[in-house]
C-alpha cells in the first residue's frame, strides 16, 4: 500500500485518491444532484441542512466540517447550526425544513419503516414530487460521502485563525 494514499496516523486507504474514476464519478452525481436541487426550487440552505443531518447520523467529521461552513456561507445561524442534532425540540426550523430532515434521517436509516412512512407523510405535505427527489437525492449523495471520509479518515485541521477554543 502506498503511503500517499494513507493518512499519516492510520494506514487507512484514501479511497477517492486511490480510486479517482469512482471519486470523480461520485462528484459529477454531487453536481448532478446539486443541480437537481436547485431546478426543484431547494434553497441553499435546505440542502447544507439535509447535508449536515445526515453527516451528524454518520458521525462523519470531514463533511460535518466542510458543510457547516457551506451552511454559514448560504446565510444559516449558528443558533440553528448548534441545534440541529435536536431539530425536532426546537422551534426554529420550518415546516418545510422539518419534513427534509425527518425525509434525510429515514434515507439514512431506511430500515426503520416506520418513520419512514411518517417521513414521507410529513413531505407529501410541504413538497411536491420533483422536491421529495431531490431531497432524498441530496441525502443519498451525502451518504456516500460521508462513507468515502469515514472510511478514509479524512482529517479534520483547525481553520488558521482561531484558536483550540475555535474562536
């Protein structure tokens, strides 16, 4: 195994520099899908949503670091951004937004058939067709990116500028 390949504390194979067809295949269906998003009427906003929700759910620190600030970009408090873990015990996040990360958590756990009926029921409300698409469009992608950096241990380093309290 390359070195090159690896990071420096783990051995680990990054997969999207060893395998760059299939990486570069799933980038071009993240732009797709991007794409897909915006034609569908989602706002920047919904999407880095949908991408940090899922990103918490698989615990992927990499896109949970490169989404949070992709979110803070399109405009998204942090007061939102600190309690998204806990969206359904809030008020702060909207009808619409409610039923994309209920739609985003049963694509990411889609065994539990329950909730992912409810999850359905709560879209059919607030999004029509081409919306509920791409929604779990954007889930699905960010899904396998998150199982390209977990995998690969994509490193996570401080932003120059702040300190280790991250101010």
């Amino acid at each position: 195994m390359s070195d090159a390949m690896s990071t420096p504390d783990s051995r680990r194979v990054f997969v999207d520099k060893q395998s760059p067809k299939a990486y570069h295949a799933l980038v071009q269906t993240s732009e797709a899908v991007r794409a897909t998003a915006a034609d569908a009427g989602l706002d920047r906003v919904l999407v880095e949503l949908v991408n940090l929700r899922v990103s918490q759910l698989n615990g992927c620190a990499y896109c949970l670091d490169v989404h949070t600030r992709a979110a803070l970009r399109a405009g998204e408090s942090t007061q939102r951004l600190g309690v998204l873990a806990a969206w359904r015990d809030t008020e702060v996040f909207t009808p619409r937004e409610r039923a994309a990360l209920a739609l985003a958590e049963a694509t990411t756990d889609p065994a539990d058939a329950a909730a992912q009926e409810a999850a359905y029921g709560a879209a059919r409300e607030v999004f029509g067709d081409d919306e509920i698409s791409a929604v779990i469009w954007v889930a699905i992608t960010i899904n396998a990116f998150n199982r390209v950096s977990i995998l690969s241990k994509h490193p996570v380093r401080r932003t120059p500028g702040t300190s280790a309290s991250g101010r």
